[in-house]
C-alpha cells in the first residue's frame, strides 16, 4: 500500500487539487472551483499526497459565522477511494477547527453516505443559518441548490 502524506498544500499542489476537484465537477458531483478560488483558500485545505508528492485527496474547512465552519471539497482521487484517506482528511479539518474553538460543521454534498459514516446527519438547509448562503449566489446551481445539508 501506498504511504499517504497529509499536510497542508503548497501553491505547486494548486493544479494537481484544480484537476481532482473539477474532473468530479465535471460528472456533476461536485461543485466546480476556479484557479483563483483554491489559491485564495489554500490555507483553508488539507491535501493527502503519495509517495511521488501527487495529491491524490483534498478537503478544506471553510468558517462561516461564530463557532461554525463547512468541510467542504471534499475528493479523493479514484485509484486511491476506500483507503480512509477522505475519512482521515475529514478528521484533521474537524481537529483543526477544534483547536480554534468551532463547535459545530455542517457540509453541503452529494455523497451523504460518507458524511454519515463520520457522524454527521441530514437536515435540511433551512435549518443552517441565512449567513452560510452569502457565497451561493455565485455557484453556477444557484437558486436550484442540490446539495444535502448535513451538520455534524
């Protein structure tokens, strides 16, 4: 088995993360994110690299109000799903936000049933509040948002 790395991204991972992100989007699984949006939230990233320092999985962590935050794309490349790489990437981002006192997540996605895995429930996004939708109306879905809300 490959050795997996996790840490966070450098600006040289930007394409590697830009491909992984968008060839889901492309399937229509995820939402699309630009060049320019992953290099003005990289801090809020965790990638998991392999052995040749090529993300293979990324997440990030996204604070939206007061003790709140998103986990938020949310990949894994193919060739490496069904390794806890998700699962382990959703636990640094949950740790890290911890450390600066969130106190509850919630993601918006596709893919429930992993979310549930790690302890997280569906509601329904009227329950989340108004303020985490600001970015919304930027999203090529807007106002017919599919996601699942779900909060941990």
């Amino acid at each position: 088995m490959t050795n997996i790395l996790y840490r966070k991204p450098n600006f040289d991972d930007i394409e590697d993360i830009f491909k992984l992100i968008n060839d889901y989007a492309a399937e229509g699984v995820m939402l699309p994110k630009s060049r320019s949006t992953l290099y003005e939230t990289i801090r809020d990233m965790v990638v998991a690299v392999d052995e040749d320092n090529k993300v293979v999985g990324v997440g990030a962590l996204h604070v939206t109000w007061n003790e709140m935050a998103e986990v938020r794309s949310m990949a894994v490349n193919r060739d490496f799903t069904r390794r806890g790489i998700g699962a382990e990437i959703v636990k640094r981002l949950l740790d890290e936000g911890r450390s600066f006192g969130v106190k509850k997540f919630f993601t918006l996605t596709y893919k429930p049933g992993f979310f549930q895995t790690l302890g997280f429930h569906t509601v329904t996004k009227e329950e989340l509040p108004h303020k985490i939708w600001r970015e919304c109306i930027e999203c090529p879905k807007f106002p017919n948002c599919d996601e699942i809300a779900m909060i941990l």
